[in-house]
C-alpha cells in the first residue's frame, strides 16, 4: 500500500494536499465553532491554536504519519480530513482528523471527502481503512455508520484532550472486501443530492 498526496476531485468537493495556500481559509473555517473544538476535539485549532496546530500537521505531514488534505467546496477550503499513521507493511491506515466548517456540515460533504479517500486508499492497496471517534460524538459516529463501516469496540479512557477531558474512542473499519458495497451506497447517497 502506497498513500502519495494526491489531488482528488468530485463534482461536490475537491481534496487536496493541505498546504499554505489553505492556511487562511481553513482558520476562519476553523473558527467557525470554537465550541466543537473546545467539546469534541483532542485538539484544539481554534483562535490561537491555530498556528501550533498547523505547525504540528505539518512536521506529521513532512515525516509521512499524517497525510492531510484540505476539503474545498466551490475553491473554498472549508475543513480538512487526513489519513493517520498509514502502515505500508500492513496495508492499514486511519481516515480522522476530520473538520468542516458548519456550513458544510449535513450535506454532501462528508460523504463525497469519504468517498474520495476510501477510494484512494482501498485502490492504493489498503486492506483496512479504520475510523477513530470520541464516544461522546453521537453526530461522528452516526456518520461512521452511515457510510457501512463496522464498529469493532471501544478503547476505554483512550486519550486525554487537550482541556484535560478523558476520551473513551469508539473504533471501526472498512475491510477491501467490503468496499464494493460501501462504494455503492455511498454512490447511491451521493446521487440522491442531484
């Protein structure tokens, strides 16, 4: 399995390799919901957390843990997704990271960013696309579901975030094998936007 950043598009969204181009537009979408950060989020990227979180995704981005792509709606970088920790040896990475500015939320957005990565990634050689969601976050995990992943459990007090909460995350996954009927029900889901 191979992950190069690579630009993907779908008449919805646009992926592409986050870099400084993005940076304005996804603070300000960032910005957007100071209060998602502050509830749901292991970090924070609102007001000035910005910069050192841009700066970490960055150095993630430079040593190859995280592969982070801005999510643009009309050229517009509304929110970010990532892949995390992809494994080559294993053929297994992470779908997380994920952001959008409200106003993007609840539409085809998601689904089309989703849809986009799963690709890549089973196409690249992923035998497993895993999903990674604070148990609190009924709305993400909802979604996760949505899209056909299975739960598999959850990592008790798995994480402490950034205001100190302690993070119980719920796990799921896509195998290659089951892609083909998530494919098509994300393409189904997809159409029923026009």
């Amino acid at each position: 399995m191979r992950l190069p950043p690579s630009i993907m598009q779908h008449r919805r969204v646009r992926l592409e390799p986050l870099g400084e181009q993005h940076r304005a537009d996804l603070r300000q979408a960032c910005d957007a919901d100071p209060a998602l950060w502050r509830d749901l989020y292991p970090f924070s990227m609102a007001g000035e957390h910005f910069d050192p979180a841009w700066d970490r995704l960055m150095r993630q981005a430079q040593d190859g843990s995280w592969i982070p792509f801005a999510v643009l709606v009309d050229g517009v970088c509304l929110g970010m997704t990532s892949y995390i920790a992809p494994d080559e040896a294993n053929a297994t990475v992470e779908i997380g990271g994920t952001y959008y500015a409200p106003d993007a939320r609840g539409g085809a957005v998601n689904p089309a960013a989703k849809r986009l990565m799963l690709a890549h990634a089973f196409a690249a050689g992923a035998r497993r696309v895993q999903f990674k969601v604070d148990a609190i976050n009924a709305r993400s995990r909802a979604a996760v579901l949505k899209l056909g992943a299975v739960q598999e459990g959850v990592l008790r007090q798995d994480r402490i975030t950034w205001t100190g909460r302690i993070r119980d995350t719920v796990v799921f996954s896509i195998l290659a094998d089951e892609w083909p009927a998530v494919r098509e029900r994300l393409d189904e889901r997809l159409a029923a936007f026009g």
